[in-house]
C-alpha cells in the first residue's frame, strides 16, 4: 500500500506547522487512518532547527489533547518536493518561498492548507509568535477545521476509506 506523504509548513517550524502536525496525526490516528499516511512538518527557515515547538504552542495543543513534546523543527529541503503528496502551507510567503524553490513539475503539490476549510473565508493561518496568547487557540481553531476538510477531500478522492466514525 502507497502511504499518503503529507508536509505542514510553516516559517520556523515551532508554532503552525507542528500544530497541524500534531492535530492531523491526531485525527488521522482517531479515524483509524495512521496506516494510510506519513505525515510531518517544517519550516522555510532554519531559525530554530532541533528546537521544540514553542511552549505557548505545546500548552494550547496539550489543552486539547495533542502532545508535541516530540517534535522537532527542521528546514524544508529540495527532496521534501519529491517524496511528500502534499505540502500544505499556512501563509503567503510560505507558498510564495516553496514555489520559487520547487521544481515546475512538482509546484501542483503546494497548497494553502485553509483552502480545505473554505467556510472559514480566510486563506492563512496567522503567525502566533508574536502576539499574545490568545493566538494560538486561534490557529489550533483554523487546523482543526483545515485537518477535517482535507481529510474529507482525500476520501471524497478516494485516498483512503471512510470511516464510520466520520
């Protein structure tokens, strides 16, 4: 059986990505669907390569049951193109900086990660690093709902079965 391959990226691979990492496993592992994928994350930059995600970001997950103690901040690389189905990005730089390092023939791979919320009516999810905390149950809000409808539009494509806990 071919695994689904799918990258999270986010900037320094600390807040958004390893939160849609760690959500999307989490959904994934509940549906009994862990068997179908490889799912990972990463950042355009290499600011905080082997850091954990930040600890606002381990907090807000934790609260909702997703641990990402485990995780690891890591730099997109050339291969990641190659090996990964999907590369779901949070924001517009991040799309704009993986399209301008990817092959043409591999670009089509690169999606917003919130076009599978659409109901949503927004196309990033915001950098909560910054701000206070309140941002980063806004972005576990955001994956939480982008994780459902891409796990949706990978069965409705008939990637992987239905369950009958959907």
């Amino acid at each position: 059986m071919q695994k689904i391959n799918v990258l999270f990226v986010c900037m320094g691979n600390i807040c958004r990505s390893p939160t849609a990492e760690g959500v999307f496993t989490r959904l994934v592992n509940t549906q009994q669907l862990d068997q179908y994928f490889v799912i990972d994350s990463a950042g355009t930059h290499a600011y905080h390569i082997g850091s954990a995600p930040d600890s606002r970001s381990q907090q807000a997950a934790l609260e909702r049951g997703v641990d990402l103690a485990s995780l690891r901040a890591r730099k997109v690389t050339y291969d990641d193109f190659e090996e990964f189905d999907h590369v779901l990005v949070m924001d517009n730089d991040n799309y704009a900086t993986l399209m301008s390092a990817c092959p043409v023939d591999l670009q089509h791979k690169i999606t917003y990660f919130l076009d599978y919320a659409p109901q949503l009516k927004v196309k990033e999810v915001p950098d909560p690093y910054y701000g206070d905390g309140e941002g980063f149950g806004r972005v576990l809000d955001l994956i939480e709902e982008a994780s459902v409808g891409f796990l949706h539009a990978l069965q409705a494509k008939g990637c992987i079965p239905v369950t009958k806990t959907n």
